[in-house]
C-alpha cells in the first residue's frame, strides 16, 4: 500500500523502514525493487525520489541476486530512462543512476554513443567527471572495449589533475585480472596511497559486485593493511578503504574472511573493529 500514502514524511519514514526490514531479511529483495521501479514513476517529492534511487542502486548492485537482476534489468532501464526525459530538475541524479545501473546492450551503446559524440545527444548533458565516470563504467560493463573506452577517454581530457586521475583509476578497471592484481599490490604501499579519494574510487570498482569472486583475494590483505592506513591516513581514511572493500560483496566466502580476521586478532584496536563490523554489518547479517 505504499503508494496510497500521501503524507510525504510518512512515506519516507515507512521506504527507510522498509529498507531496514530488507536487511533484517523480512523482505524479500525482489519485492522490495519492483516496489521501487514501480514508485518512480509515481513519485511527486523531488527528495523521496531521489531516495528511491539511492535505494534502488544499493539494493539491485550489493543486494540483487544476478538472477534478480536479469528479472527486472530491461524494465528498470525503461522506466529510468523515461523519468529522464521527463524530469528535467533530477536529470543529473538519474542520469547517474542509469550509468551505475544499466546493463543492456540498447542503454550501453547509447551511453557509449552519447560519450563518444556528444553532439548527436544533445538531451544528455554530462559534465567532465560524469564523463570520466561514464568511461570506467562502460569499461567495467564492456571488458572487450574496456582498453579503447579508456584510452579515447583519456585523450579527451583536457585538464592536467583530472589525466592523472583517471590514469591512476582506469587501472582499476584493466579487463585483465593480473594487472588489476598487481595495482591492488601497489595498494598496500603507502607512497601509491597520496591521493586518498583516488584510491576510494578505485577500490571500488576492483570490488565491485561484477567482479565480486575474482576481488575475494583482496579482502584479507586489505584488513591487514588497516592499522597502517590508519597510521598514514587520513582521520576517514580507514573507514572509507573498508567500505570499498566490503560492500561489493555478498558471499558467505567474504563473510568468512571478515570473521576469521577478527578471531585472529583477537586484541585488535577497538575502534578499528567497530568500524569493520560496521563495514562488514551486510555481510555479518548474512
């Protein structure tokens, strides 16, 4: 009955509630986002739309079985791309969503086009990051064109800090997993680690849910690595690191990893405990 609700602080109480029952397991994930898709279209509140796409992001990429997925995948892409067109005051935060989200041939070959030659799209207005972001996506999603993606991506960027970011990144999303096993490793070493928010971006995209099983083998040595990332780091730093880690999986082979480091340190930090039960709290529900 969500949709019968007219007060809008209601029905923003009730979807944050209704998220948490999803995380308790009292709802069933499919429910949960053909609610969602549904109420898009629905949805008069500039701030609870919004919302629901944040929750529907998180619950189709770290939630959503890839059957899950598949079931409502063209519908889903349907419906944002129609909210896009026709909501022009949100059309940066759907756009956003779209890129995150969009997994079938018609959304990713128009992506692809709209990167490649603006002009023809000229009702997709991106801004210099969102391009940057919509390569690495793109990459991810396309791993035989990921190295031309990023390459032709790379020769259009005409500021000099935003090269060096994307080419610290775009390794992150290598097709090849040995060399996205050898930029893990540089990782562990704090001289790689100078740009913080640098290596949040591409420690989520090694760990993305699209690659969850290939990014398992990241998950202890970056545990180890987290008392000397707080060492090095900055305040947020170590929080950060481990919610990149973490939340692309959600395997119990992940959740084993998280609790076999806690029992073998059985005297770590407090705080830095806390904050990988924290991280880790999707797993541990499990």
């Amino acid at each position: 009955h969500y949709s019968t609700l007219t007060d809008d602080l209601l029905r923003a109480s009730v979807l944050t509630d209704l998220t948490e029952n999803l995380h308790e397991g009292k709802l069933k994930t499919d429910a949960f986002l053909n609610l969602l898709i549904n109420q898009l279209a629905l949805e008069s509140n500039s701030v609870i739309f919004e919302r629901i796409l944040s929750y529907l992001e998180s619950c189709y990429l770290y939630k959503a079985s890839p059957e899950q997925q598949k079931a409502i995948q063209e519908n889903m892409e349907v419906i944002l791309w129609k909210e896009y067109a026709s909501r022009k005051n949100q059309q940066t935060a759907i756009i956003n969503s779209i890129m995150r989200l969009s997994r079938t041939g018609n959304s990713l070959f128009r992506l692809e086009s709209c990167l490649n030659n603006p002009t023809l799209h000229p009702d997709i207005k991106l801004s210099a990051d969102q391009q940057n972001e919509l390569a690495f996506q793109l990459a991810l999603k396309l791993p035989e064109k990921a190295i031309e993606i990023l390459d032709n991506q790379e020769k259009r960027i005409t500021n000099p800090d935003k090269k060096v970011q994307f080419q610290f990144v775009r390794k992150s999303l290598n097709p090849a997993k040995a060399e996205r096993d050898r930029f893990f490793q540089t990782l562990l070493q704090e001289e790689t680690r100078e740009h913080e928010p640098w290596v949040d971006q591409a420690m989520a995209f090694l760990n993305h849910p699209i690659r969850e099983k290939e990014s398992l083998e990241y998950i202890r040595p970056a545990l180890d690595e987290l008392q000397e990332i707080q060492r090095t780091g900055d305040i947020f730093f170590p929080k950060s690191w481990l919610d990149n880690l973490l939340k692309g999986h959600n395997s119990k082979e992940a959740a084993a990893i998280g609790q076999q480091f806690l029992t073998d340190h059985p005297n770590y930090p407090e705080d830095l405990k806390m904050k990988i039960l924290q991280s880790a709290d999707h797993l541990i529900r499990k």
